[in-house]
C-alpha cells in the first residue's frame, strides 16, 4: 500500500512502538529499586518492505518483543557465591558465639580457673592441716567446676539453637521449591519463543533462586524449549524438575537427640542428606553444630574425665585429718556381678592383672590401728570388691538401698584408706567413686556421654572438708601431722605429662592441653572470619557485574524516554500533516 494511506500507515505503526517503548522506559523506572529485577529493552525493527515502480518502499517499524537484559555465566555464578557466602557466613556467625562462651581474654576463663585450683593445693600441701587452705580449695575447685559446667551447658545450648534454626529453614526451603515449580508452570504457559517473553517471571524466579542458593548448595539448568529449570543438589538429587518438586524433611537422631536432614521423594523414600550438603546456611549451620561444637563438647568431656581420674586416682586411697566410720561410692552400680574393668565410665583403669589398696582400721576407745591388704584380681567384679573388704577385721561393704558401693567399720570402729607400699593400686575406689574429690552421675549399663554435664565436687567434702586427702598414714599407721603427700602429688598433676591424652593420642599436660584447645578454638574462628570476607568480596565483585548487566540507570533511561518521546511527537506531526494532505485532497474533487 503506497501513498497517503501507507505514510499513515508508517506514521501509526511509529507511534504505537513508540508508546510501547515508552511503557517499557516506564516499567523499568518503576523497578529501578525493586529487588532481582532485570532492565527490560523492547526489540524494533523494521516492517517489510513493498515493490514499487521506483523500488522497495519502507513499510515502517514494528515492536517485535520485549527482552530482558541478563547474562547466564554471570548469573549462575552468582548463585554459585551466594551458597559459598552463606556457608562461612553461618559458620562465622556461630563461631563468633562459640568465642564468647569461652571468654579466655577477659582472664576469667578455664585456664585461669585451673591455675587457681593448681595452687589451691599447693597451698594444702604447705599447710595440710590447715582449715582456711582446704575451704579456698573447694571455693576453688567449685569456681572451676562451675565454669566447666557453664561452657558445657552454654555449648549445647547453642547446638540446640542450631538445630532449631535448621528445622525451621526447612519450611522456608520447602516453600522456594513449590514457588520455583509454580512458576515454572506459568512461565511455559505464558511464553511464545521469540515473541512472547515472561520477564517478570523469569525475574521473579531468578530471585527465588538465590534465596534457594543462600540455603543450599544447588546446581540448575533451564530446558531451551520450554524454558522451566531443573534444580538438583549433590550433583544428581532433584528439587525441582519442570512442575515438580520434591520436599526436604528433617527427623531426630535418635542417638544425637539432634536433627537429620532428609530428601524425599515423590513416594515414601528419604534419604539423609545431613552430612552431604557442602554450601549454603543449612550446611554451615550442621558443620557448627556436629564438627564445631560436637568436637568441642568431647574435648571439653576428654580434659574433665582426664581431671577427673587423675585427681581422684590419687585421692581416693588418700587420709584427710581424720578417719572415717563409712565412705560411700558415687556410682551407682547395678548389681553385685558388675565388671570393675568392663562396666564403668573408668573401667580402662583399671589394671589387666589387678592390684590392691589397704584399709586402716581404728580402735576408737583404745587406739589400736591394724592395717589389712585388700587385693583384687584380673576381671574382678563388684562382689569381688565388697568381699574383699568383708575379710577385713570390723569392715562391713555393701550395696545400699540408691545403689552405691558402702564401705562402713563396726560400732566403735573408724577407718581410713591407703595405697599398698610396693603394690600397684587396683583403681577400684576411685572407679566406683568412693573418697573421691569429684563426682559424677553414673549408672552402669547407660553410657556416660557428658561427664562434665554431672561433674561436682563430693558432697561429703563440702560438709566436712577435714575430710580432704592431703596425705597417707605412716609406718606407725597413723596420719601425721603436716602429711601432704596425696596433696602434692595432685598439685604435681598440673606439670605431669600424660600419655595418649584422651581421645588424641597426644602426650601432653592437662594444662597444655586446654590452652592447645582454645588455640583450636581461636583459629576456627580467624578461618570462618577470613573466608566470610573473602566470598563475600567474590560474591560483591560478580553481584555489581550483574547490576552494571541487569540494573536499571536512571540517566540512561531518562535519556531513552526523551528520544521516544521525540519520536512519538514526530510520528503525531506527521499524522498531522498527512491528514491535512488527506483533507486537501477530498476538498478538491
């Protein structure tokens, strides 16, 4: 169509993609702050031409279709730093707390605790006989105690928070995966390959995309004919396949008391992908939880049950200013046939061949002492024990009614403990927690998981803290005054080098151990902080690569608006004009 009617024809089609450009400038003015929005460009080119005598005639412009400004590269990587980021992002943020449960740089922590227990009974062993040393000793030890305690309870606390916050990002996961299929759906509805684009949808699940990623570590690719996405974890496990999904669960370990994460099928399968994730805040928040705070949960148990033993070893068949009539285990065993090298929390102590320890005996009206040997063979059991002591002169043992081993002397009778000159011990005192310093709960055929959960200082001492070993009787069988053997040996610990240091392997002190630990703890936190900044500088740089790709700028658009208004006014004055010809025209027939 050539003539007045094809300039019309030109100057209509210029204003209608004029209008549409200007829709599209103010679309994207609109959005210029909206979150995970992409600029829009609307595509002209121009219509087909038509033959005429002269030649071709420009028929005009059309829109052909509005497009997105994106880059897939830049995109994916972003996704990709996004689960890096928000994995030490969950780990500096938990380690940062884990450093204030600790709290060694205000010098109130454990080393500090344990210096002051140390010279407690340097202390005793100067002074043994002296009431003020042994009441600073158990002030001490319970200021010490309760630290231990504190960090225990502080740490698992915040596991427990942990695992709260990994069962309820579930939900939050589970909701992103239905809206990605959701939109999956609608996209493939909506689009028509080359005319028809969902711009706002594929923004929108851009976005939902990398709030997945901030959780998990994902993997994706879209579908180029029906242009929905597959989203996978671990390389091969789906989330998302076109307009399906597949939901994450969580269940209780029934052995942690804490949480797995599951993947489930369409059908009734799950798998525990707990341990298996590598990025995101769900992955971050399980390595604090099981790797982090799990390890030092048992570091913390390995230094208490190491403290424990060495100090108890030593106190138990130890004598405090005077003697007894009943010294009473805190173990609770569960019968006579109980193993005394198989069945307690200790029982590795004691020796593969046995060993011995010797009871005193008093007579309180005349004085006589009568020291008797009491030996205990390989594999000896509880009965064992308590008939051991039974062949003592004016010695009762028995199981009482909560439980725990009693050693008592007959009326008129006291007693006290000693190590056998020359033999080794048999360790059975200190195992079933008879005249130990410290104490815990245990019950034979439940396993002692968190010593330093129950760990305290004996009760019987607290009441009466004469009763503190600081020595050992004499070749007269007496305690003499100033005896501060079993005291100086227990202040001796804090130098003494143990072999194969809990569950490490090492040979070091307890008090090198401790510091060696809180060193471990120091450099988590400085890895977890450095790597935190390091992704997120990476995830900045390739973020402001997709905002200078998909961001908006104002001036540009302002610039844009102004041409297709000019265009838009110019296509009008042509209409104008052309309708003034047209006018011309009619008048002059």
């Amino acid at each position: 169509m050539g003539g007045i009617s094809g300039a019309l024809n030109i100057a209509s089609w210029s204003l209608y993609s004029s209008q549409l450009a200007l829709e599209v400038i103010s679309h994207n003015i609109a959005n210029a702050n909206t979150p995970g929005f992409s600029r829009q460009s609307l595509h002209i080119e121009s219509n087909i031409p038509i033959n005429t005598g002269p030649g071709q005639i420009g028929t005009g412009v059309k829109a052909t279709e509005v497009t997105r400004s994106y880059d897939d590269f830049v995109n994916e990587q972003v996704t990709l730093k996004r689960s890096q980021y928000y994995f030490w992002e969950a780990q500096k943020n938990a380690m940062e707390e884990i450093e204030t449960i600790f709290n060694e740089s205000e010098g109130y922590g454990i080393n500090q605790l344990m210096a002051e227990f140390w010279n407690a009974w340097s202390d005793l062993s100067n002074n043994p006989d002296g009431t003020p040393e042994r009441e600073s000793l158990l002030a001490k030890s319970a200021n010490m105690v309760q630290m231990m305690s504190d960090i225990d309870y502080n740490l698992r606390e915040y596991q427990r928070h942990l695992d709260t916050t990994i069962q309820g990002s579930v939900n939050q996961i589970n909701t992103v995966i239905e809206q990605i299929s959701e939109l999956n759906k609608q996209i493939t509805s909506v689009e028509i390959k080359g005319i028809i684009n969902a711009n706002d949808l594929r923004d929108r699940r851009e976005s939902l995309m990398e709030e997945l990623a901030s959780f998990m570590d994902i993997s994706y690719y879209e579908e180029d004919q029906s242009g929905q996405v597959m989203v996978y974890i671990l390389g091969g496990t789906p989330l998302v396949l076109g307009s399906n999904s597949y939901a994450i669960d969580v269940e209780r370990n029934d052995t942690t008391g804490l949480t797995n994460v599951l993947w489930k099928s369409s059908g009734d399968r799950s798998v525990d992908i707990t341990q298996q994730l590598s990025g995101g805040k769900i992955a971050g928040w399980v390595d604090a939880r099981d790797g982090k705070i799990g390890s030092y949960i048992d570091t913390m148990n390995a230094l208490a049950q190491e403290l424990v033993w060495q100090v108890n070893a030593l106190h138990s068949e130890g004598a405090g200013l005077e003697s007894v009539s009943s010294m009473t285990g805190t173990v609770e065993v569960s019968g006579l046939a109980d193993d005394l090298s198989a069945d307690f929390l200790f029982s590795d102590q004691f020796p593969a061949t046995g060993g011995s320890f010797d009871i005193v005996v008093y007579d309180d009206a005349t004085g006589q002492a009568v020291r008797s040997t009491v030996t205990l063979g390989a594999g000896a059991t509880v009965n064992d024990l308590i008939n051991g002591v039974l062949t003592v002169g004016n010695m009762n043992a028995q199981i009482d009614g909560d439980n725990h081993v009693e050693l008592s002397s007959d009326v008129g009778y006291s007693f006290v403990v000693n190590p056998t000159d020359g033999a080794q011990s048999n360790n059975a005192l200190a195992i079933l927690g008879i005249n130990t310093f410290f104490s815990w709960s245990e019950q034979v055929g439940s396993t002692v998981s968190d010593l330093t959960e129950t760990l305290g200082i004996n009760s019987v001492l607290n009441t009466n803290s004469s009763l503190i070993s600081a020595g050992y009787v004499d070749s007269n069988n007496f305690v003499a005054p100033g005896a501060n053997e079993a005291a100086l040996g227990i202040y001796s610990l804090q130098d003494q080098v143990i072999t194969d240091f809990g569950e490490t392997g090492i040979n070091t002190t307890m008090d090198a151990y401790y510091s060696s630990f809180i060193a471990e703890v120091g450099i988590d936190v400085r890895n977890a902080d450095l790597n935190a900044k390091f992704n997120e500088t990476l995830l900045d740089q390739y973020i402001q690569r997709k905002e200078s790709i998909t961001g908006v700028n104002l001036d540009e658009e302002m610039a844009d608006l102004l041409k297709f208004q000019h265009l838009y006014t110019a296509a009008a004055k042509l209409i104008t004009i052309l309708d003034e010809m047209m006018q011309t025209l009619l008048s002059t027939r």
